[in-house]
C-alpha cells in the first residue's frame, strides 16, 4: 500500500513539474498588444495613442522589460516677414507677414526593467519594477503560445507573439 501511495506521489510530482516547465515555456518570449479593454469598453486606440508599440518580453530568468514609445505634439509656427518693396511716397518698406503652423513631433523611447514571478498558485503574474518598490499583479485568465489575456482591476489587456 505504501508503495502504489509512492508511486502515485512521485508520478504527480513529474506530472506538475512538466506542466509547469509548459507553462512557463508559453508565458516566456516577446508579447505585443493586440486589444485593451478598460470597464468592458475596447480602449485600444488610447492605449495605443500613448504606449505606441507596446512590447512586454517575458525571460526565463525572471526577468522582464516593457518598451515603448511615446509621440508629444507641440504646435508651433514660424513668422514669415518678407519685405515686397519701398514705399518712395510714405518712405516706408512695404512688408509681408506670413504665419507657417506646423506641429512639432517628438517620439520618445521609454525602457522599464524588473522581476517577475508567478504568485497564487500560478494564477497571477506579479511584474516588480527594478526603480520601484511597488508591484503590479497581473490575473492570468488565458494562455496560449500564442496569445496572453490578463486582468488587473478593471482593465483586460490582450497581448500575442
């Protein structure tokens, strides 16, 4: 009897270290956005309009690193004097004023690094940045090779490969 308990225990003990090493082999890799809910409402275009080209890269040494980039538009313009003739009468120049409006963009790169971990049973995703002490816990509600869906509060963000 206490050899088939023996067995059963070390058969399950195999069994769930396969699974995890399975696990952990979809989460690892590079993960881009593909859909940002926020209170059941798709939100993608604003999440995107601020975090462009949103990519989470999963290691297996428990490390991450989120990269984007962020567009700031600064309108500006340029005055224009142009000088068209002299007026011999009043003895003045004779000027043109002309206002060019443009935009001024300004991509800037953003890098975040840190830690994660697997907490809850395997159930959450916890992302420890290394310039903080907070962390940001994830629920993992579907895994996939190729696609992550996860929850924090009321936000679902949908990442693939």
């Amino acid at each position: 009897m206490k050899r088939i308990l023996f067995v059963a225990l070390a058969l399950s003990v195999v069994v769930i270290g396969c699974n995890k090493k399975a696990f952990l082999k979809k989460l690892t890799g590079t993960w881009n956005m593909d859909r940002y809910l926020f209170d059941g409402k798709d939100q993608t275009l604003f999440f995107d309009t601020t975090f462009r080209q949103y990519q989470l890269t999963i290691s297996e040494d428990n490390r991450f690193s989120e990269s984007w980039k962020q567009f700031i538009l600064n309108p500006d313009s340029i005055i224009n004097i142009d000088t068209l003739g002299y007026d011999t009468v009043n003895m003045q120049y004779v000027l043109d004023y002309d206002t060019l409006r443009f935009i001024d963009t300004t991509i800037i790169p953003f890098m975040n690094m840190g830690e994660w971990q697997l907490i809850n049973s395997e159930e959450d995703l916890q992302l420890r940045d290394d310039s903080s002490t907070t962390a940001r816990i994830y629920r993992i509600l579907d895994l996939t090779p190729k696609a992550l869906k996860l929850r924090k509060g009321n936000e679902e963000i949908y990442l693939g490969k």
